[in-house]
C-alpha cells in the first residue's frame, strides 16, 4: 500500500503525458537491450557526458538502487556472453543511443546467429516484416493521395505489385497530379515524398492497414498487459501484488501517452495534403513524433514477452518478472533514501526482496541454462 | 480413430497451457468416457499422455474400487521402464494386471457396496477413509497372499500367476502390495498428517505421529514396520533425509531409528534404478545426452550426501555400493555425453547444407551444453580429468575447422566466392557458441575477434 502511493506520486509528477518533460524522464530510464548475459537481462542503456554511453543496471540481487557502468568498461564488470560482447561493440560502433539505432544494433547481431539459429531466424523475419511495413505504409499513403485528388471516384488502390513494376508506378505517378498541383510539386516529388514519409512512420503505419504494424500494435498490447496484470494482482496475496498494480498504472501511463502521440501521427496521415504542401516542416516534426513514441514504449516489447512467458510458467516466476519490470523504472526519489532506519517488520518491507542467482554458484560462471531461457525468450513473435 | 489420435496430440501439446480449473474439467470429462466401451481405449491413452500434469496438479480423482485398491500404495508408484522390482517401490504397470487377479477372487458384494458408496461420494469426498475401503483392503491382502500361497506350494499354479502379473517382478510387486494392505489403516492416519510428496523434511509434529504409528505397531515389527517405512519414504523428496535424521545409533526411538535405516537402503536403491536407466539411454544422442548432464546433477548430488552421512556414521550402509552407483554414473557420462561429442561437433562444421545442417547445428550444440553441465558435477564424481579432456577436444575441434575455413579461403585470395565467405561466417559463429559452452565466453570472445580479423581483410579484398 505504501509502496502503491509512492509509485503514484512520482507519476503524477513526473510522467507528465505528451509533454517534454515526459520524454526526458522516459530517456533517463535508458533503452533497454536484449542481452543474454543473464545479470544484465535488466539493463538499459542510455547517453552519458558527451558522446559516450552508460549502462544502467537495476535489480542487482533483489536490492533497490542503480548500477552506472561506463558501457566501454562493462566486460571489466561483468563476465558476457559472446553476443553481449559483439553487441557492446556493435552499438559503440554504431555510437547507438536511441530506441531505434540501438533496435537495429540488435538485430544485426542476432542475425549473425550469435543467439542461436532461431534468433537469427527470428531477426531475418522481423528485419523482412519491417520492409513489408515499410511499403505496405507507402502504398497506404499513396491510396490516400490519390483519393484526395478524386474524391468522387471510387478506383482501385494501387497494389504493392503496382508500385514494384515500373509502367504502373509511372501510372500512379500520373494519378497523384492532382495532390501535385495542389502543392506545385513535381508529381515525382510527390512520389519521392510519400515514400520517404512511409519509411519514417513504417513502424506505425496509416490508420485502417489491413496489418497493425509494429508500434501501434505495441500500444495496444501495453493495454492489455496492464489488464492482465490488474486481474494477477487481484488473486496475489504477497505484496507483488501491490507491486503488479504499479506496474498496471505506469503501462497504462504509457499506453496513454503513446495513445496521444499516435494520434498526433495520424492527424499529419489525415491531413494528408497540408503536409505534403509543409513537408519541409512536417518532415521534422514527424520524424520527432515518432521519436518520441518509441521512447515511450522502449522496453514494453521486452516486458510483454517475460510476462507472457512467465504466465506459462508459475506463479513464483509471475511474481519475479512483476518486480523485475518495477525495478527498471526510472530512479525514483525514494530510492535515495537510507533503507536502515526503516522497520524491517513493516508489511511493505517485509520478503519484498529476493535474490536470485545470476551466475552458476558452483563455478562462478555464466550460467548458460539462463542464457538459453534469454535466448529462447526473443524467438517468439508478438 | 484419427480424431481420437489428433485430439491426443493436442493434449501433448497443451498439457501446461490448461488453467487448474480446466485441467480438472478435462480429467473429469476424459474419465467419464471410460463408462463407454467405445471410450475405453481412448480414456485410458489420454490419461497416459496427461500424466505428466497428473503427477504435478493431481487433480481429485473419482474414486472407484481399484483406485481405492492402489490408496495405500499411491506414493509408491513410478514410471520407470526399466525392468526389475525396485525395494520400496512399485511399478504402476504392475496395477492392471494384479488388480485382474485380485478382483476375481474378492467377494462380489463387497466390490458392489465399495463401487456403489465411491459413485455416491464423487471426487469431492476420497479425503476420508470409509469402512467398506477397510473392508476392501483387508479383503484386498488377504486374496493377494492367498495367491502366494497356492503358487508356493504348486509350481503349476506359480507358472500360471506369473503368466497372469507378468513375469517373476509381477511376483514380486504383488506380494507388495500385498505388504501395504496390511499397514493401509496406519498409511491412512498418516496421510494427512505428513504433507503430500514431496516432503524435504519431517517437522516435530509429523515425527511424532509417524513415531505414534510406529509404535502402535510394534508388536509385529518384523512384518509390519518395513511397509509403514515404506509409505513414509515415498513421501519424501529424498529419503537420505530421513537417513540422516534418524539413521544414526544415536536415535532413541526404536520406530524411527528402522525408517532412518531402511530409507538409507531405499535411497541407494533408487540412485541404482535412476543410473540404471540412463545408463540404458542411447549413445550419440542429443536429447539424451541432455538428460543425463541433468539428471546426473542430481543423482551427483544424492552421491555426496550419502557418501556424506556415512562417512559421519549418520547411519549404516556400506561405501562399496555407493561406489558401484557412482560408477554407473560416471559409464552412462562418459557413453552418452562425452563419447562421440568432438565428432558430433565437426560433423556440424562438415559439408551439410540446408535443414540437415541446421538440425546438425543444434545437436551439436545440445552435446556442448550438455558438456558444460556435466563440468559442473564432474568433480563430485571422478570425472573431472575426462570432462576436461572432452571439452578441450571439443573446442579444438570447433575452432580448428573454422579457421581452416577462413585461412582457406585467405589463401585463394580474391578468387574466394562470396557465397563461400557467408559460409565461413556462419561456420565461425557456430564454432563460437559451441566454444563458449565448453571454454567459456573469454576463449570464445577471442575466437570471434580472430575470425572476424579474417573476415574483414576478406571482404575487403
């Protein structure tokens, strides 16, 4: 009960919805990064000093606070699997600090096959998903020009067969004159743009796709997930439940926020020709609207898969995941404070820590059946 | 009939996805068929594939005369398919053919009254022993050693009941069950008193009533104590608890100081029987290697703490036999996990193309990991020198192979292909992994970075 009210209160504060301010806290939390490595399964990454990056490690041995590691002097910390090392690499190489750079980094080594052959598997499908979106978004947008230019015809919409050949693209060209004139572009500019305008918001998509591309779907699911975990935590008698309903409030934050800036996506879709007459305009503010819907629901990804795994596996691992996706939120005021004056019988207090081991304790290794479960974990579609 | 075999697929697949509560349903609904004849066959090969969640979830069962037969005995029961009557336990493909016997020679009324009483009841009431279930099992032992008997004295007869229960074990597993019978009124004021299986330890409260139980049966020690061990050991996760509680000379109590020393004796038992089997396991076999890098753990760790109890005269028993298990143990290791593994490696690095090489990729993979998890046990058995040995050949072999590649395809210079450069690439990157398994990620890491050296100035040229 205590620990619900302060949760709330640094939201109510903090997370202040479509705000700048509410982007800020969301990039101190940091991306989060599919490492196998099993001790840093929590941890974020995010822009220190300068160009350099840190790690975030939260949820150390059950305790409260944050470890900050410099990422070039990680592997001095911690022992890593081979795929962290290459991905460290990767994303120092990439000077990757955003949810997107830091996205593909991943990608990129897990279809390497550093994962495992179904991660790498995985990866080509989710890198081949991404182009389908990518042009499916295009096709979209073009429909909607074009049925701005002749609204009184009923036609059928461009295919992606149509864009792929030339004479029908040219003819499609033809059919976007009208938008063309109406913002004195060439009607190849116009092409040209929609196109890039479909790269940008391709893991957004247009209102009404026939498929819910990656982000909006995510929004979605955040939703969910804030549902299931309501009606976990009814049935919880430990206090994880109270810890579940404060994970619920900050997806269903979340969901909020990214609700509100999808929306804000789609009214550029929706006013489609205004854009296309402002694109030097536009162009910016959606590439910073999609910017910040990916920060918003940086990690959700990966918080919906530990969960719907855990869901199949018991109720113990239900109530580590709950405290594991509470731990990496952001560095709460609270946290600060000195834990020793508080009474260790106090019922909020009381068992709310477990430790867990993330090396083999026999050999002080890398416990590698907890790296397969990590592995396995990113081979499941969403 | 192939609704029925794709309906038990489905069950297979989605045995841990069910809710409790539709687990229950689909038990209660699976159990239903087995009234039909038509039903029979299929009820009873649902029940073998949802016996996994059985054991976990054991869902209320409806009670009928035979599950009321096998109550006193139920903790007893394993799976194991090895062959040979195990002490303490009982084979649970030993039921059907001996409750054949054994219902025939009961008397019909009170099968009818037992049968009748467990339909009015239903599966929310098999918590309480009734009479007619004491009747039953009284009736129950006295035809079972009834039918030893006869088949004693006549060698006709014997050959006709082995027939019938299966061969000698079938024997042997009757006579024991015809053991619990006699103890069944004392297993069931225990029942719940002890927690269900499986139990780490006694607490003072349990001691005592099982020490009560003891007791009352005293005066027939000789034939009644070994079966009352028995249902108290079945409830354990590991009788060498009970063993080392109660095993030692220093245990006043004459009831327990008996189930200490007889749970020593099952404990080398079972080790026995679990080494025996995956002894039995296939060579060259990934899923078994699996297995035994798993359940070698385990049995390792039984190892020590007998070897460990003994060597504080915790109780009685004798090094040579936990020496013989041990060196089962380390057979079925060196069989199944590291004989083969270096080969089963370089075959994955070989020619292959396609989904063979993908599958052979896994299996190599598989006998790595299992590698890697015998290297933490090898020291607790004797094995340390040869795992070692095993994963140095591994890596060998692994890294060996794919900087040939590389070093191959350098030396053809700017006639390499560059399909056949995506090749080696992929090849390094399985013999990482497989190397990071069983060297560690440090000797893996410095692999990537030569390979990666390589394959650089590679696709440069």
């Amino acid at each position: 009960m205590g620990l619900d009210g302060v949760v709330r209160s640094t939201g109510a504060d903090g997370g202040g919805s479509g705000s700048a301010g509410g982007l800020v806290q969301y990039q101190s939390e940091g991306v989060a990064v599919d490492f196998t490595t099993p001790i840093l399964a929590n941890a974020r990454i995010r822009p220190s000093d300068g160009d350099k990056l840190e790690v975030i490690l939260s949820d150390l041995g059950g305790g409260r606070g944050h470890y900050v590691i410099p990422l070039r002097h990680l592997e001095k910390a911690v022992t890593m699997t081979v795929h962290d090392h290459t991905l460290c690499e990767e994303v120092l190489h990439r000077n990757a600090s955003s949810p997107d750079d830091i996205r593909r980094a991943i990608l990129t080594v897990a279809k390497m096959g550093l994962a495992g052959q179904k991660a790498a598997k995985h990866a080509r499908q989710t890198i081949d998903d991404e182009q389908n979106e990518r042009m499916l978004t295009t096709v979209c947008l073009v429909r909607l020009a074009i049925t701005y230019g002749d609204a009184g015809a009923v036609r059928a919409p461009p295919t992606l067969n149509d864009l792929a050949t030339d004479i029908a693209r040219g003819q499609v060209k033809v059919e976007l004159a009208k938008v063309a004139r109406t913002a004195r572009l060439s009607t190849d500019a116009v092409y040209n743009l929609l196109e890039e305008w479909g790269g940008i918001i391709a893991s957004v998509g247009v209102p009404d796709m026939p498929i819910e591309c990656r982000l909006r779907r995510l929004g979605r699911q955040v939703f969910e997930l804030a549902s299931q975990l309501r009606q976990w935590a009814d049935e919880e008698i430990s206090h994880v439940g109270d810890r579940a309903r404060a994970v619920a409030d900050h997806a269903v934050r979340v969901g909020r926020d990214a609700e509100k800036r999808l929306a804000a996506l789609d009214t550029f879709t929706d006013t489609i020709v205004e854009t296309v007459c402002r694109w030097k305009e536009s162009n910016l503010e959606i590439r910073a609207a999609m910017d910040a819907l990916a920060w918003t629901l940086n990690g959700w990804e990966g918080n919906l898969r530990r969960w719907r795994e855990a869901a199949q596996i018991s109720r113990e691992e239900q109530q580590r995941v709950v405290s594991a996706i509470l731990a990496t939120r952001p560095i709460r005021a609270d946290a600060a404070q000195f834990d020793g004056a508080n009474d260790p019988a106090h019922p909020a207090r009381k068992g709310s820590r477990k430790v867990q081991a993330y090396q083999d304790w026999k050999t002080g290794q890398i416990d590698y059946d907890a790296v397969r479960r990590l592995e396995a974990l990113r081979e499941q579609a969403l | 009939m192939s609704r029925d075999s794709h309906t038990l697929e489905e069950i297979r697949a989605r045995l841990f996805d069910l809710s409790e509560a539709q687990f229950a349903e689909l038990v209660a609904y699976v159990e239903r068929a087995q009234a039909s004849d038509a039903g029979r066959s299929f009820s009873a090969e649902a029940l073998a594939a949802m016996r996994p969640r059985l054991r976990v979830a054991r869902p209320q069962r409806r009670p009928n005369a035979e599950r009321i037969f096998c109550r006193p005995f139920e903790d007893l029961l394993h799976d194991l398919p090895a062959a040979g009557k195990r002490p303490g336990r009982i084979a649970r493909r030993a039921i059907r053919p001996a409750w054949a016997v054994l219902s025939r020679r009961l008397d019909g009324r009170l099968l009818a009254a037992v049968e009748r009483e467990a339909r009015r009841a239903g599966a929310d009431a098999v918590d309480w022993a009734t009479q007619s279930w004491s009747s039953l099992w009284n009736a129950c032992g006295e035809a079972a050693n009834a039918l030893l008997a006869e088949a004693d004295g006549d060698s006709a007869a014997r050959a006709d009941l082995r027939k019938k229960l299966g061969g000698a074990d079938g024997l042997a597993e009757l006579a024991d069950m015809a053991r619990m019978m006699t103890v069944a009124p004392h297993v069931e004021e225990l029942r719940h008193v002890l927690s269900p299986a499986p139990l780490t330890a006694l607490d003072e409260i349990q001691t005592a009533a099982v020490s009560a139980q003891f007791g009352a049966l005293a005066a027939e020690k000789d034939t009644l104590w070994g079966p009352l061990a028995h249902a108290v050991i079945a409830r354990m996760a590991d009788p060498v608890a009970l063993a080392h509680a109660f095993g030692g000379s220093d245990c006043r109590d004459p009831g327990l100081h008996f189930l200490g020393s007889a749970a020593a004796g099952i404990a080398v038992a079972d080790i026995d029987a679990t080494v025996a089997a995956l002894g039995g396991l296939p060579a060259e076999s990934a899923p078994a290697a699996l297995d035994v890098a798993t359940h070698g753990e385990a049995v390792a760790d039984r190892i020590a703490r007998l070897r460990e109890g003994l060597r504080d005269r915790r109780f009685a028993g004798s090094f040579a036999e936990i020496d013989r298990v041990q060196r089962g143990l380390r057979t079925a290791v060196s069989q199944t996990v590291i004989a083969g593994a270096d080969a089963a490696v370089a075959g994955a690095l070989g020619e292959a193309a396609g989904a063979a090489r993908a599958a052979l990729r896994e299996n190599a993979e598989a006998r790595a990991h299992a590698l890697w998890k015998c290297s933490r046990f090898a020291g607790a058995i004797g094995m340390d020198r040869e795992v070692v040995q095993a994963a140095r050949a591994v890596e060998d072999a692994a890294a060996r192979i794919a900087l040939d590649r590389l070093k191959a395809l350098e030396r053809a210079g700017a006639d390499a292909a560059a399909g056949a450069i995506d090749a080696a690439a992929d090849d390094l990157i399985h013999a990482v992994r497989v190397v990071e398994l069983v060297a560690g990620s440090d000797k893996a890491d410095l692999l990537r970075r030569r390979g990666f050296d390589v394959l650089d100035r590679l696709r440069a040229a």
